[in-house]
C-alpha cells in the first residue's frame, strides 16, 4: 500500500495476446487499454472468447502478454513478455485473486487458508491469526473458521476465497467469474463485497462476470468482444 | 504454518499406511546390516571369549573352525614349557546332530579342558538356547549327558548354538562308536596281526591287537582340535610365535589370525552378499518414496499452483514436500527400528543392531529422503500459477 491514491490501480497499455503463429495465429487482445482507478469496481462483461480472462490474467501478472505495458500502482510490471520485477513478490504484495472456483487448500481450515496468504507475506503468524479472523468475521463466516473447505458451502467456500484475497490488503483485486457458481442471492452478496471493500480499502477491484443480475453495485462497466474493448 | 504437518493431517490415513510400507522396506535393510552383524559376532564369539592369545593348531592348517585339524593332547604339556607361556589347555569342537524328542537337534560342541578352563566366560543367561531345559538328559553316544547351565546368545559360524562339555567328553562323543564297529575293528587288528612275522611268532600279541585300542601303546591316543596357549603378562607375542613356528608339526594363529581366518571366509562371501542385497533395498526404498513423493506432489499440484498464485516462494514449496519425506523417512526409520526391535528375536539366526549401523542406517534414510523428495520438487518448481485456472 506504498501508491497515492491519486494513481490508477492499474494500468494496462496496449496489451495484445497472440497464442500460436502462422495459419494457427489466434489474436487473444488486440491492443486493449484499460485504466482502473483505486476504489474502482468495473465489470468486464462479454461472450465467451472475448478475451475477459486472458486479459484479467495478463493483469495478474501469470499469463505475459505478447505485447504492451502493464503499470500497478505506479510501477512497471510488464513490459510485452518480459517481467520487469519479481512478480511472485509483487502479486504477494499488491494483489488479491478470486476465482469461479473458490480454490481453497483442501488440508486447510477455512481460518488457515486466509492465514496462509498473510504468513507468506511474511505477517507474523498472532497478527496473521487475529486478520484473518477479523475478515471471516466481517464476511459472516466467523462461525466456520475451523471447518476445513469440503464441510462449507460454495458460498461459504467464495467467501473464504474473498477474505483471503482481502488478506494482505491489496490495491487491485481480479476475479474471474467469481459468481458462477452461486445462487443469485450469494452471487449479488459477493458482488456487493467487492463494491465494499472497493470503497473501504481504495483497492481497484476489476470482475469478469456473465452475470448481468448484479451490475448495478459496479461503479463502470465494460464489455469485451474479438479481444478489443468496446467502451472505456 | 507448517503446511506439510497440514497435509499431513488432512490425508492422515494414506500417510501412516505409506509410513508403514517404508517401515517394513527399511526393517528389511536394517535385518539384512543386523544379520551381517550377527554373523560376525557367532563367527568371532568364542575367538573374542575364550581368552586365548594363540591358537596351536595341525601343522600346514588353518584349523579348528575354518578346516578340520588333530594334534596330540600332549602338545599341551610341551607348551607349558615355551618361556612366557602362561597357560595351556586342549581344546575340541565339533558339529554334531541328533534326533532330539522327534526333532533334529544341532550344536556345536565345545570341549572345555576343564578343570583349567572351567568356562567362566560363557554367559550362563537364558536366551538363545538349544531348546534343552536344565536338568534335562541328553544321550550322545553311550553316555547321558545332563544340562547343568543354558547359555545365552552362544552360537557358532553356521548359527547353531554353542555345547560346551569337557575335553573328555567332547572327544568320547566326536569318537564313539558302536560296538559292532569296535569288534570289526579289532578283528581287522588280529588278522593284520596274523599275517605278519610278529602275530606268527608271538601268538600272545595277537591277544593284545584284539583288546581296546586304549590299552595299545602303538596307537596315538585321540586327538584335540586345538590347543589354546595364554601368555604371561609383558611376553612379547611376535617373539613366542616366532619361536613357536619352528615347530614343524604345529601351526599357530594369533587370536587376530584366528579372527581375520574366520571372517575372510564363509563371512565375507555372506557381507558381499548382504550387502548388495542392502544395497538394492536402499534403491529400491529410494524408488519408491521417490514414487509415493511424485504422487502426493501430483495430488496438490492444484494447491501448490494456488500457492504459487498468491505469491509463496519456492522455499515454502520445496519445504512441503521435503518435510513430508523427512517426516515420512524418520517415522519410517522408527517404525522399522521399533518392529526390528520385537520381530528379530524370532529369526532362527542372530540379528544384531549395532548402534554405529543404526546411525549409518539413519543417515542413509536421511538421504534417501531427500533424494526421493527431488522428483515431486522438481515437478512443484515446473507448476506455472496459472495452472489453478485449469
């Protein structure tokens, strides 16, 4: 949490992926920018091979564009292929995941897996214990803190996978369908988490979603088709 | 967090009967060092007891336990004669079997010269035994011999346990024979006789050729296997072998000769092959962790993209998957020592854990754990984050 919040969360510049060369060439994005501010939440809404997830994982830094710039927090990460910093260390620090599936650590206690993400930062382990907490609390879940992932529900499950991404305090959260698999009751709650941690914690907030039911909580919408951006 | 210790948890059950296998592997390695060890310490045991500082054995032999070798008693009293000889005293050892309440029964008989070497040095403990009860008789030959003592842990190079008798005894047992036998042989003696000048003109020695051979001065007594020589204290024994070695009817191994003649022998034949038998354990054990290490890295592959996802470095990674072989390859290793420890008693031959092997051992699988923990890592390092979205 070292940026003004007067800097974009992020910044991706120019960014095109293109898997294959030759006759299999396949334009993943096509010179797409995208400026997130802190305490933004869009939505990135699109059909299928629009090119939502190869952008948003670009963004997470674990899948390189082919070319472009990518800028978090004022800091050149990307630079086409080439990583312009440790981004292992970097994504630790600066960023939170959320997935379609909850992606939880089977052998660890819904507690454990927000905890691990903060002892991994180097957090000491009391500190780490008591955050982690804190945020099973604030998402209701404080009561299945020491039930490991198979006995919770796919909405307990989300919401662990929330906190967990809200661990380190990151200044850009991505998540990838992160209501598919809920009912449109927990799918809009989830969507109103970001919305909130958004505007409590400045962290800019980007969501890939088919889910048009709970657009509203979303400060900027844009759709994706052919790997272009058609607003913003 | 100790995320190993969490895994662990989680898949209790697949860890313990995995800890299991890799015990029972790591049992088998350490019975094979402990059956070399036994072995060594049957083929040394009475060599190390007995006390003796040179073995006078038949001249051109490597006897009484490597080759068969016969000297005359007597030998004994012209070595109490050698200067610095402090002691000397006869020495039999035999194998024998028998038929024992319907069972074969093996030993190997020990003549003691008593009343000189009254055998203070065997261990009268119960343990590993003949299978006789004190008090009980046995017949060797014509006489009953009655178990006055059980030894413990008292056994020979081929693992049979150890009888200790008398000289006289021992030799009236390797000797008997039955009395058909005798009379044969006394009447082959009175016919060589009667073909000869001396049976023809004198008819009374025919008589005499009939009688027992101890009663023929012509014959020489029977004879010991060995006879053990002490020397005093401050002899030099370089120089009483070398004095002994002129001796052309004798032949004369120090008590390390005696060791080195025993262990060189049907020993080393044994270490080679236990060895390599271990040596094929150990890569076999390695192969196998080195599996059961691969598949459990395989089964979290997913998780450990997810760690790599949120930033864990490779060191939280790689400590994963080592402590588990660690911990799996020590509880193993304990596992083994604690089922070694109550199984091996039970073997028909001595298995010994020497603790210096133990410790080997423990380094070994040490080792092997990290080695077999190289695979899994090295497919850990290769998960690319990004692997969680698949």
């Amino acid at each position: 949490m070292n940026a003004s919040p007067q800097q974009p969360a992020i910044e991706a510049i120019g960014i095109s992926k293109i898997y294959g060369q030759g006759q299999t060439e396949v334009i993943a994005l096509n010179d797409v920018s995208l400026s997130v501010a802190r305490g933004e939440v869009i939505a990135l809404l699109g059909p299928s091979g629009a090119g939502k997830s190869t952008l948003l994982t670009a963004m997470a830094l674990i899948n390189p564009p082919t070319s472009g710039r990518i800028v978090i927090d004022g800091v050149l990460v990307m630079e086409g292929a080439d990583a312009k910093i440790d981004l292992r260390t970097f994504r630790r620090q600066h960023l939170g995941f959320v997935f379609q599936k909850a992606n939880l650590i089977p052998f660890l206690t819904a507690l454990e897996n927000v905890q691990v993400a903060m002892e991994i930062n180097d957090m000491p382990v009391r500190a780490a214990r008591q955050r982690a907490m804190y945020l099973l609390d604030h998402l209701g879940i404080a009561d299945r803190a020491n039930n490991l992932p198979d006995a919770l529900s796919g909405g307990q499950q989300q919401r662990v996978a929330v906190a967990r991404a809200l661990a380190n305090q990151p200044n850009l959260i991505l998540a990838d369908e992160p209501t598919a698999a809920l009912d449109s009751h927990r799918g809009r709650q989830v969507m109103e988490l970001f919305a909130q941690v958004a505007h409590e914690s400045l962290a800019g907030v980007i969501v890939v979603t088919h889910d048009t039911r709970a657009l509203d909580v979303f400060d900027r919408i844009i759709e994706m088709e052919d790997g272009r951006l058609l607003d913003g | 967090m100790n995320l190993a210790l969490r895994d662990i948890r989680h898949n209790a059950s697949r860890f313990a009967f995995t800890t299991v296998g890799i015990g029972l592997l790591l049992m088998i390695v350490m019975g094979m060092g402990g059956i070399y060890r036994g072995l060594i310490f049957e083929a040394t045991l009475l060599v190390d007891r007995i006390g003796a500082d040179l073995w006078v054995v038949q001249g051109q032999t490597r006897g009484p336990f490597a080759e068969n070798s016969r000297i005359p008693a007597s030998l004994e009293d012209r070595l109490r004669a050698v200067p610095g000889v402090a002691r000397s005293r006869r020495f039999v050892s035999h194998a024998l079997q028998r038929e024992h309440h319907g069972k074969p029964l093996r030993l190997m008989v020990q003549g003691l010269a008593w009343p000189d070497d009254k055998g203070e040095w065997v261990s009268l403990i119960a343990g590993r035994s003949l299978g006789l009860a004190l008090g009980e008789y046995v017949k060797f030959g014509k006489d009953r011999y009655r178990v006055v003592g059980i030894t413990g842990g008292m056994s020979g190079i081929a693992g049979d346990g150890l009888a200790f008798f008398t000289v006289s005894d021992a030799m009236a047992i390797q000797f008997d024979l039955p009395g058909e036998a005798l009379r044969l042989e006394r009447a082959a003696r009175v016919g060589r006789s009667e073909n000869q000048d001396l049976g023809r003109t004198q008819p009374l020695s025919l008589e005499r050729a009939g009688g027992p051979t101890s009663t023929l001065s012509e014959l020489a007594p029977p004879q010991v296997s060995a006879i053990l020589v002490t020397l005093q204290p401050g002899t030099n024994l370089d120089h009483t072998v070398n004095l002994l070695s002129a001796w052309p009817d004798i032949s004369i191994h120090t008590a390390q000769q005696q060791r080195d003649l025993l262990l060189s022998g049907t020993v080393e034949k044994s270490k080679r092959q236990l060895g390599l038998f271990s040596v094929l354990l150990i890569i076999i054990s390695t192969i196998i962790i080195a599996l059961i290490m691969y598949t459990l890295t395989l089964d979290k592959i997913h998780d450990i993209a997810m760690l790599k996802l949120i930033g864990a470095r490779n060191s939280v990674i790689v400590g994963l998957i080592l402590q588990q072989a660690l911990l799996m390859g020590s509880l193993g290793y304990g596992l083994a020592w604690w089922m070694g420890h109550y199984l091996f008693p039970y073997f028909p031959r001595r298995v010994l854990l020497d603790t210096p092997d133990l410790i080997k051992l423990a380094g070994i699988t040490v080792a092997i754990s990290v080695l077999a923990s190289l695979l899994g890592i090295w497919k850990a390092l290769r998960v690319e984050p990004n692997t969680v979205l698949t």
